[in-house]
C-alpha cells in the first residue's frame, strides 16, 4: 500500500519506530533474562565486528555488537550501523554520495565443526538515514534477513561472509529517474573479535 500524503506517511514511520522500539526492548529483555540463567561457554561472550557490504549498488562499511549467545547458546541479538555510498549521476559524473543505516536483528547459530565453524540464519529490522543531497525523507524504515558462514581459527576472533537481502521501499527522490536504494541483493564480508 502506497501513501501518498506526506502528513500520513509521517504518522505511519512513528507507528513503525514505536513497534521497532518496543520490539526491540522485548528482545534485548529476553537476551539478558536468559543469558544470566544460562551456563555460559567459552565462546559466548560479547563480539565486535567490522564488515565491508554491498546492498544492490551501495557500496559501505559498518560495525556491529552481537550480545552473548542465550537459548543453549544458540540464539543472539545484533545492532549494527553502517555508511553506504549511494552511487549516482551529478551533472554530467557518476558519483557516490554518502549515507547511515542502523539494525537491529535476532540471529540463530548452528554449529557445523566443533566450536571453530558455523553457520546462522538472521533476521531484523533496518533504519535508513538518507542524505538530503538525494531524498527529501528524513528516515526510511525496512527489514532485512541473511544466512551467514563464521570460521574461527581462534576462539578470540573470526572471519564471516552473509549473504541476504534487504526491502526499505527507499527512494532517491531528488536525482533524475528517482532511483531505488537500500533494496536487493546483500552482501557482507568480515572480521569479529570475540571479547
């Protein structure tokens, strides 16, 4: 369903950030509740992580924070943050210009050798930031969901690559033919230390 008033779509970005908020706080009350009544394993502990990612033709970096594994150390909950580079036409030059994306996600893991390779599933909300150069909204709202591969050669860091997609509806509304970003194919690469 497509909204054309500016005045409703507003409203229905706040009805949405209330459900993502409380949403949100439910997940991150059950992680803590069931991390302190779970026995923890070596492995689980909080992890960092910086990633390189393309999102349909953008082009970006981020970090993310995965809070210790719950649920028999299968289950965890992720927020990340990224800055992507929506490539365009300026003028009469191709050029990139820069914007922020925030997520949050509930991930599944399943262990596939021992302690040192697994596979994940996830699933998540997503917050857009456009930059005002080629958007006239100030947030964009979507979901994403990904299966991911992690090998650890120790039990302080590893290597991940994620394969998913992402739907936000988004829209370069100010750049000429109003250019779709933020949708498709996605992809990630990277590196997490385990603390």
């Amino acid at each position: 369903m497509e909204v054309t008033n500016t005045g409703q779509r507003k409203s229905l970005n706040h009805e949405t950030m209330k459900r993502f908020l409380a949403t949100v706080t439910f997940i991150v009350f059950l992680g803590i509740s069931s991390t302190n009544a779970i026995a923890q394993v070596a492995d689980n502990k909080l992890g960092i992580g910086f990633r390189i990612s393309q999102v349909q033709n953008d082009f970006g970096i981020g970090l993310d924070l995965i809070s210790p594994y719950f649920a028999n150390a299968k289950v965890a909950v992720r927020v990340g943050g990224s800055f992507q580079w929506l490539e365009h036409v300026r003028g009469t030059e191709t050029t990139w210009t820069p914007y922020q994306n925030g997520q949050v996600g509930v991930r599944g893991r399943q262990f596939v050798i021992d302690d040192k390779v697994f596979v994940y599933g996830e699933g998540g909300f997503i917050i857009i930031f456009p930059n005002d150069e080629f958007s006239a909204e100030s947030t964009e709202f979507g979901g994403y969901g990904l299966f991911g591969f992690e090998f650890k050669p120790h039990d302080k860091f590893g290597f991940y690559l994620e394969v998913g997609g992402v739907g936000t509806g988004a829209v370069a509304d100010k750049i000429v033919n109003r250019p779709i970003y933020s949708n498709g194919f996605l992809t990630n690469a990277g590196f997490r230390v385990t603390l």
